[in-house]
C-alpha cells in the first residue's frame, strides 16, 4: 500500500509560511548579496536572542558547528590531540565525528534507557586525565542537561558543548538548550524543527573569544581579507538559508507546542503491550523531534504500519560504534546502546498532521499484534 501518511512532508511545513518565505527569498535575490550580508547578521542577532546567547556564529551545517567549535578550543589552547570528549554512545555519528576529525578521542556513555539522553550517573566514571570536555546532545528534541552534569563540569573544569542539532526551542527550567553550555553547535538541515531550504548550522556561546575563533575558522581562518593566521575552512550560512530560517524562528515556539500535543496524545492514548512509549517525563524539556517507541518485533511494526500507509523512520539502525569507520570501537559492550538501536522507530509527529492522521496512527499501534 502506498504510504499517505508521511513521516514528514517538508513541502506542507515550508507551505505553512510560504509567502512570507517567498518574500524573504526575494529581498536576497533583489539585494544581489548573497553570502555575509543583512539576511545572516539578522538572522544571528535574532537566533542568539531567541537562544539566551550573547553570540551567533552562523556556519555551514550542524556537523561544522561541532567541528569548528572543538577546533577553536584547540586554537586557544584549552584543548589539544589526544584529550578526551565524553558523548553520549547512542548519539547521531556526526557528533563523534567532530570530535575524530579534531584528533579528540570520544568516551562513549550509555544513555538513560527512560530518556534516551546520557545517563549523568555513568559520566564521572568515565573520566581520566585527558578528560577536557563532557558533550551533550540533546537527543530527539528532550534536553539532557542536568544540574549533575553541571556539577561535575564545573568540580573537574570541563567544557560543556550541546549538540542541540534536534531540540530547537526546547527549555530546561528558564534556559534553552544551546545556551546552558560554554558553547552549543546547532543543525538547520531541512527536517529540524527549525529547518532550511538546504544545510545550516550555528555555534552560539556567551564566550566572545570563542565566538570569534570560530568566525575566523570558518572563514578560511582569516579575520582579515587575504590574511591567514589559521588554516580554517569555508563554513558559512548562506543570506537564503538565513532569510528563511528568519522567518520560520517565528513560529517555532507555536509549531513546537503543536509536537508537544500529538506526543501527549501517542502517551495518553497507545496502550499495546508490545510497544514500549517514552515515559511520562520524558516529555519534561522536549520540543519532540523524534518521537521514538521501542518494540522488540521492530522491522514488523514498521513494515505493518507502512503496508497500512504510515511511514516510520529510524534512530538510527547501526550505533557509531559498529560502523565500519570506528571499528576500533566494535568490541566496546553497550548494551543499553544496542538495544535502543535495535529496538527504536520514529512514529510521525509534526505540525502538519492532521487530527485524523493523528487518529489513524494511533488505532494502528494499539491493533498491531506482531502477527
């Protein structure tokens, strides 16, 4: 059967706004500036104040926004090859990447099986020497900031970085998620909750020094025309990336609470015991993302609900750690890890569904029998 339900349909989330998006894109293009000009410092200036951050740095995409982050530390001397990032196992490989690509070594923690997000009780022991910095990444949109986490950066003076790649807007007690960190790396790839025409990222900080390393890294490690201190790289956000994303910051917040409800109905309302939901705090600083559901007979469900015309995605089949590129980690045991990732489909959960769509999903997970 063909699936009429996406799991998310980009052309209806950008037609929400489309004429003010429309508009935006032709100022850009009537302007005839279209790399470093008004629609980028705009859109910086409002982002960081939406965020809580005295500085944005708009860059190319999220996995840049790491990269350029844990390279300016570098630069400034706060870290160098070989000191070690605690992330979390279950992350998104980008964030593992950012820190390879620097010559960092990642430790990898197991994630909280309620929440998804590291689980702040595993971290101090995974700390050494080398230890320079714990990373967060705020997993399926729900914050994983907690105030140990806090208090063990601040006992061993390590940097906290956020990959806040997926919780655009969400908020742990009055701050948001990519300003509770020294520095945050941000992803504007299309199906964010706040999602471009194409790749985005930013680096927001209240750290002025770090801000401007990044800046100079990502403009070819030059602060000056033709002058190079750095060997930098091209990372910037283009002026119709920025135009767009200025317009869709908006309505965040609104499209945020729209997630919110459909995950309280999923919570309220699928009671099949062979699918496991988030718990109820899971939904506490969650702007739902993802919305993730485990079940044993996985591949089934999704092959039911597809054959039903719902389509699934999944976080994500293989774990960093059993990708080829990190086959120096294959023997590590995460058990937790594993079975998230062996378990977990993302059930739709947008401002773009429907109420009947949303009806529809759910008699389907509480009829669905494995058979």
């Amino acid at each position: 059967m063909t699936e009429n339900i996406k799991y998310l349909e980009l052309k209806k989330v950008t037609g929400l706004h489309a004429d003010e998006i429309n508009e935006a894109v032709r100022r850009v293009v009537d302007s005839g500036w279209y790399l470093q000009g008004e629609a980028n410092a705009a859109f910086e200036a409002d982002y960081a104040r939406y965020i809580g951050a005295k500085y944005c740095v708009g860059c190319a995409n999220g996995l840049d926004s790491l990269t350029l982050i844990l390279r300016a530390y570098i630069e400034l001397g706060v870290m160098k090859a070989g000191d070690e990032v605690i992330v979390p196992a279950n992350t998104y490989i980008a964030s593992i990447l950012a820190i390879t690509a620097n010559g960092l070594t990642p430790v990898l923690v197991e994630p909280d099986i309620s929440t998804f997000q590291i689980d702040d009780l595993l971290i101090e022991k995974a700390i050494t020497s080398r230890t320079r910095a714990v990373m967060i990444v705020h997993l399926y949109g729900k914050c994983a900031y907690t105030e140990r986490i806090g208090d063990i950066c601040r006992r061993y003076n390590l940097k906290l970085i956020e990959d806040n790649a997926q919780a655009h807007g969400a908020i742990n007690e009055e701050r948001r998620t990519g300003s509770i960190g020294d520095a945050a790396g941000h992803s504007f790839y299309p199906g964010k909750n706040l999602g471009a025409l194409g790749d985005g990222g930013a680096v927001t900080t209240n750290d002025e020094e770090l801000a401007v390393m990044v800046r100079t890294l990502a403009n070819y490690g030059s602060s000056r025309k033709y002058i190079f201190p750095y060997e930098g790289r091209n990372s910037r956000l283009d002026e119709l990336q920025a135009a767009v994303l200025g317009v869709k910051l908006r309505y965040l917040d609104s499209e945020n609470e729209c997630r919110r409800r459909i995950a309280a109905r999923y919570i309220s309302d699928v009671c099949n015991p062979l699918i496991t939901l988030p718990e109820p705090g899971y939904c506490e600083n969650n702007v739902f993302h993802i919305f993730p559901v485990l079940c044993e007979r996985r591949d089934e469900l999704q092959k039911y609900l597809s054959d039903n015309g719902v389509q699934t995605v999944i976080h994500y089949p293989v774990p960093p750690h059993k990708q080829a590129c990190y086959k120096q980690m294959a023997a590590l045991s995460l058990p937790v890890t594993e079975r998230i990732h062996r378990e977990e489909l993302s059930i739709p959960c947008n401002q773009v569904l429907t109420a009947d769509e949303i009806e529809r999903i759910i008699e389907l997970l509480n009829r669905f029998t494995g058979a």
